[in-house]
C-alpha cells in the first residue's frame, strides 16, 4: 500500500537504493535500483503504480570512504 515510503514515476529520486516497483492490483512486483537526482521511470502498467523503497545506500562517488586516496 501506498504510504509515506511511496513515490510516483517521474518524480525526484531523494535517496539511492533499492526500492520495490508495486502495481496497483499487487501482483508482479519487483525491484530495481534507483540513484539520487535521478527521475523514478515511467512503468508500463500505467497508472496506479509506485515505487516502495526497501533498503537505502549511499551512492559510491558521495561515500566519504570512498573518496580520494591517501598518497604516504
């Protein structure tokens, strides 16, 4: 169900992850990656359908662990 956790096709991704794409009748979800700054894609099932995130990460060029390398 539709929530606070739920976003339309076409609107701003805010967080990079991995989220579920759920149809208005619930049958045949699935999930795919979606990256920060990015649009959530159109889906083919028209309208009703939404994405759910399931698990956020940050995206590899933002982690701070990531970036650079330490040059002794």
């Amino acid at each position: 169900m539709a929530g606070d956790n739920s976003y339309k096709p076409g609107e701003i991704v805010k967080v990079s992850g991995i989220y579920s794409v759920v149809h208005e009748d619930g049958k045949g979800t699935f999930e795919v990656t979606c990256v920060e700054g990015e649009h959530f894609p159109p889906t083919r099932s028209g309208k009703g359908a939404h994405y759910e995130l399931k698990y956020g990460a940050t995206h590899s060029h933002k982690h701070n662990d990531l970036k650079g390398s330490e040059s002794k």
